[in-house]
C-alpha cells in the first residue's frame, strides 16, 4: 500500500509547490500594489502622476442655508498640507465667490468648488494638487413678517370709522382684505364699524424675486367688555397698590417657599420677584426668578405667580352676598389677552391657568371657572373660547356641574403641537379632552351668562424649574406679562 502511494504524494508535493509559487507571485504583487499606494501617501510618489508630491485632502464647511439679501458669507475650506484653498462658482447665476466671500444673488442651486492646486508648504514638503472638493445646495427667498397697525378694540360710541395700516419687514406694499357681515366692512384702508362683535382683518404680501409670500390675519373687537386697558402703580413686596386705568384693583403675588421660606409674599432684596410696567402703562410684568443654586431637582418645593384683575370700578368682593357691578357678558363668546412670558418659561412650555371669579357668591365663596392658555411666543394675542372654562368651583350651588382644576384642567394638552404640521392632530387631542368634562363647562358658560365677571386670575401654578435661557441668568424665570387690552368679545 506505500508504495502504490508513491506516485500520488508525488503528484500531490508537485502540485502544492505549484501552488506556494503562484501564491508567491500573487503576493508580490499585491505588495507592491500596495507599495504604491503608500508611496502616494507618505511622500515617496506622486498624487495623479509621479513626482509631483504627497496626496493632499481638502475638508470644506457646508455653506448653505442662507437666503436671498443675506450678507456675504465667508466659506471655509482646509487642507491636510495646510496650503491655501481657493474657491469658484459653478452656477454664477445663482451665487456669486469673490476670494472667500459668497454671495446669494438668485434663487436656484447653487455650486462652489474648492481647490489646492498643490506646491510646497513652509516645512519644505511638496504637495501634489488635491482633488477639488464642492458643495451643492439651494437658495432660497428670504421670509418676511406682516405687521398689522390696528387697535385691539373699538368702541362704536368713539368712533364709527377706523384707518387701517399693514408693514412687511421687506418694505414691500402691503394689501388689506377683511370684514365680517354685521359688524364692520372694509373699503380702501378704512374700517366702517356696523354692530358689535369681532371684525376680521388679513393683510398679504405677494413677495417677489427675493421674498416669499406671506399673511397675517387678527381680529378687532367692536364694542367688547373691556377688562383692563392698561395697568399703573405697580406695588412691591407685599403692597398692592396697582390699578387698571379703569379703575380696579390689581393684586399680585408672585412667591416660592425657597425663596420666601414658606406660605408668604415674595419680598424684593434680592431681585428673585419683583413688578415693573412700562411708562405708558400698556406693559405690566410680575416675575418670579429662583435661583438655581436653590432649586434641587426632585426637591419638594411649592412656587407659582398670581395677576389679580379686577373689573372696572371693582377693588374686591362683596363679602355679604352677591358683587355687584362687574362686566355682563351677553353676545360675547370669548376671553382675549395679549400675554407675554420670558424666554426660558416659552421652552418649558408651561401652561398659564385663566380663571374667571364670577359676582354669584354662596357660602361664603365665589363661583369660579378656569381654563389653560399655552403660551406660544414670547409675545402673543390669545383667545380662548368662553364654552372652554369649567366650573373648577361651585360653592356648593345646586345643580352645577364641576371639574377638576388639577385633574381634570390643568391636564388638558396643548392645542398647538410642536410645529404646523401636527396643528390639526393636537387641536383634536386638545377637544377630546375637553369633551371629558362637557357637563362642567356647559355649567360655567350658564353660569357666565347669569352672573358677571368680577375678576380675572392669571395663575402660573407650574412655574419653570428646568429650562432656562441666556437671557434668563442664574435664575429659573417664571415672568408674566399683561400687555395692553384684556377684553370679552
């Protein structure tokens, strides 16, 4: 049996002999293959043909998301030999590069190109051209906002006319349409007042080469009730001494038991809470500022800020039955109030609890309704429909439906969503919502109707504890503020 397998392991020796030569060969070449590739790399060849230098890599910044009339932008482009990169465009139409400096002149695509044409750097080593690197990108027209130059409300006793005014950022003209059947119409630039309610106004901007396209739409209440237009003599500390400029009291109280130590007014030592208003009386601001050094996240800690409103003429309640005076709410069908918040409370995106404290007074409290209001800007108009507040206290008063103020309002989601796109969603979660407790608000819109408006809370029951701003310092701020009219129209 051996020596019949003589010739077999013969034949099988010479075949992998044959074997390791060819892998030999192989392996020669690959090698020098790959010889060759470093050589490029570390200095011993060339970069697209031999001789000229080492390779050279250029990393470029993405330039794009300017818009038309934005000022010159400088690109940025670096080598790996730390030779000088130089730039061009390839759509000249759409964008324009003088040295580093590019340009947007149309909309389009535009295409710029970086390129080292290789030489030799400070240290003395040559460097072979590198491949031009570019950047595609489109431009696009730049945005511009609507100004509206128009009353918050107008009273027919007056005035039976109103000149309108609209601004675009971009100084284009500006076209007014508007009107609503019954209560006012709009010819040219004047506003004719026909009866009360709420007079709907849309100016438009129809952009050109390098704007888009943009509207801006509002509301002028003709003859609603009028709250408070403006408010003057801001109190500190524990004085409340603000008035509207139509006579009624203004308390607030804006406190935290870290701050204050417990169940107290926030003092002024240390700027933690304070009130200002502007000088013409149009602006008024309670802010409540913790510090953060104080704050303990998951700590138990109790903070909120409080704007008393009262109707015109009223400095409190009738403590022996039923306020006389305060508004009578009959057509209107909404709250409105421009409000603003400071920067860190916007990204919280905490809500603001609005409740009205009506004139029906039994035992030895006064009936309640409450809504939310979501603040979306830092500065912005608001409404919110008087068939969304629920009766959050009866008094004991048969026959009135109740909600809870906080398990039943103050858990309603936003109705704006995180962006435009999901608006439409979040309005339907918002009414589903409130749907839950439909009886309670069925209640409290009765209940409007057959008493009146005494005052206006404005409640920040969750202050803002986790977000903060630049602007906002080394303070979690929570700051409201009641800017011009608060009306029912």
């Amino acid at each position: 049996m051996t020596a019949q397998s003589r010739p077999a392991r013969r034949v099988a020796e010479i075949r992998r002999t044959s074997v390791r030569q060819e892998l030999r060969r192989g392996r020669m070449t690959l090698v020098s293959m790959a010889c060759g590739v470093m050589l490029a790399a570390c200095g011993g060849g060339g970069g697209s043909s031999a001789g000229e230098g080492r390779l050279q890599l250029i990393t470029f910044d993405y330039p794009g998301g300017g818009t038309l009339l934005s000022p010159p932008q400088k690109l940025k482009a670096t080598t790996t030999s730390g030779l000088p990169v130089k730039f061009e465009s390839t759509t000249p139409a759409i964008c324009t590069v003088s040295g580093d400096q590019m340009t947007l002149v149309a909309t389009g695509e535009c295409r710029v190109v970086a390129s080292q044409e290789g030489g030799t750097s400070a240290d003395g080593v040559k460097w072979a051209k590198a491949e031009d690197v570019s950047q595609l990108f489109n431009v696009l027209k730049r945005s511009q906002t609507i100004t509206i130059e128009a009353p918050d409300y107008v009273l027919s006793s007056q005035t039976r006319e109103v000149t309108l005014k609209a601004k675009a950022s971009s100084g284009l003209p500006v076209v007014i349409t508007g009107g609503t059947p019954g209560v006012c119409t709009l010819e040219g630039d004047k506003l004719r007042l026909l009866g009360k309610g709420s007079c709907a106004v849309t100016a438009r901007q129809a952009g050109d080469a390098n704007h888009n396209e943009t509207t801006a739409a509002g509301f002028i209440a003709v003859d609603p009730l009028i709250v408070a237009d403006g408010i003057i003599g801001a109190g500190q500390g524990s004085t409340n001494d603000a008035v509207t400029r139509q006579g009624g009291a203004v308390s607030v109280n804006a406190w935290s038991s870290i701050i204050g130590g417990g169940w107290e007014w926030c003092g002024n030592t240390d700027n933690t809470c304070f009130r200002a208003e502007s000088a013409d009386g149009r602006a008024f601001t309670s802010a409540l500022h913790i510090p953060k050094s104080k704050w303990t996240p998951g700590g138990w800690h109790a903070s909120s800020n409080t704007i008393d409103i009262f109707a015109p003429g009223l400095k409190a309640f009738d403590t022996a039955g039923d306020t006389a005076g305060g508004l009578k709410v009959t057509t209107e069908t909404a709250f409105a109030i421009n409000l603003g918040v400071n920067e860190g409370l916007l990204k919280a995106k905490k809500p603001v609890v609005v409740q009205l404290d009506l004139g029906k007074r039994n035992n030895g409290c006064n009936v309640t309704v409450s809504s939310l209001l979501w603040p979306a800007a830092m500065v912005g108009g608001y409404g919110i429909a008087l068939g969304d507040f629920a009766v959050t206290e009866a008094c004991g008063l048969a026959g009135v439906n109740t909600a809870s103020l906080d398990d039943d309002v103050r858990k309603l989601p936003s109705p704006w969503g995180s962006s435009p796109a999901d608006f439409a969603a979040a309005m339907a979660a918002y009414q589903a919502a409130l749907d839950k407790f439909k009886p309670a608000r069925e209640s409290a819109l009765q209940l409007i109707r057959s008493s009146t408006v005494v005052r206006v809370r404005l409640r920040l029951m969750d202050v803002n504890s986790d977000t903060s701003a630049p602007s906002d310092g080394d303070f979690y701020a929570s700051d409201l503020s009641v800017i011009g009219a608060i009306t029912i129209q």
